[in-house]
C-alpha cells in the first residue's frame, strides 16, 4: 500500500493526469482539495498547498509540498533514479518551470473552481502569467502563424476580449492558450483540413473558457 497521499487540485486536469498516474502505479494515494474538511489536517499549509501539491507522509504525518513532494515519490519508487530527481541541480532548474504550470494551472486548462468544497486556485501573479503568455506567443511565432482566414477571427477576438472581458490578463492568458492549441493543429494537419479542425477547435475552446 502506497504511504504518502497527495492532496490535489481537481479542478485541474494535469493534477488530476499525474496524480492519477502515481495511484495506478501504487506510488502514492492522493485526496481531492474539495473534499478535505475543515481541519482534517492541521499540519496542513493551505496556503502553500494552493501553490504547491502537498504530499503527507501517513506515517509520520510529514507534509511535504512541490517539486519536493513530486520528487520523493519518485525517488521512493525509484531507488536508482532517487540521487538524480532529488538533487539540488535539477530541482533548481525545474523550480521556475513548475511557478510558471502552477500560477497558470487553471488558464492552461481552461477550468473553472469546484462547485462544492476548498477552492485551491493559486493566487494571481502578475510576473508568471506574463510570462506563460509571452512563451506562448514566441511557441506560436515558431511553429507559425495561423492561415489568413484563422487570423482574421483570432484578431477579432483579440479586439473582442480585450473591450469587454471584465478580466483582461485572464483573457490574454486563455486566448494565448487556444492560438497555441490551433497553431498545433496546423502544424500537425496542414491545409484545408487544419484550418477547419482548428477554427473548430478555438470555437469550441474559446466559448468553454470564455
């Protein structure tokens, strides 16, 4: 039985994907945010638990959170790899990476909070989403631009979105994030075809988040 239990956004999708990796994997356990009651874990930095995933120890009753608590799961699991995803030198250099996912989690999925429960959204960081919206837009540039006919309705939403979302760098960020989704598509499926499935698939995805 796994020993450590993650307490994890589930409202985000990529919480939801790897933590459910890890359970199936008999690595670790984890705890949906919404459903913890009010004290249930009094060590617990709700807080930094909205920045960071925690992971608890249910023996010793040791909370650990982030990168940290990631790489102690994998490290147990691993033996062999544990020197490697528990140093200090790959830690430093995945830390701004798992800020810029983490204060972006929920534009990058597009989702809203939980109905019910703790909602763990991350606070809004002004420095993290700009800089998730200027690494999409240079994504975007180097895989290119969409077609004439998509650029035209992505310049129109643009136009749109930033007169009347009550939420301009919330717009910027999922718009940003469904460009990138469409230029991906195009790069994959070029021609007619790309062009409609991903003037489909911004519709869908810009009406889902807007």
């Amino acid at each position: 039985m796994a020993t450590h239990t993650f307490i994890y956004d589930d409202a985000c999708p990529m919480c939801k994907g790897y933590t459910g990796v890890f359970r199936t994997l008999d690595w670790s356990d984890r705890r949906a945010f919404s459903t913890l009651k009010t004290d249930e874990v009094p060590a617990l930095d709700l807080d930094r638990g909205r920045h960071e995933i925690p992971l608890i120890n249910l023996r010793t009753g040791e909370i650990r959170y982030g990168l940290e608590a990631m790489t102690t799961v994998i490290g147990n699991a691993l033996p062999h790899l544990k020197p490697l995803v528990r140093s200090r030198l790959l830690l430093t250099l995945f830390k701004p990476w798992y800020w810029l996912i983490t204060y972006n989690r929920r534009i990058i999925a597009g989702t809203k909070p939980p109905p019910t429960g703790f909602d763990c959204a991350p606070d809004f960081h002004p420095g993290w989403r700009l800089a998730y919206i200027a690494l999409l837009v240079g994504v975007v540039v180097w895989l290119g631009l969409p077609s004439l006919p998509l650029a035209m309705g992505f310049g129109l939403l643009l136009l749109a979105g930033l007169g009347l979302h009550p939420d301009r760098i919330s717009f910027l960020g999922n718009f940003v994030t469904v460009l990138f989704l469409a230029a991906l598509v195009l790069a994959v499926v070029p021609g007619l075809p790309g062009t409609l499935l991903a003037g489909g698939l911004a519709v869908a995805e810009t009406w889902r988040r807007w």
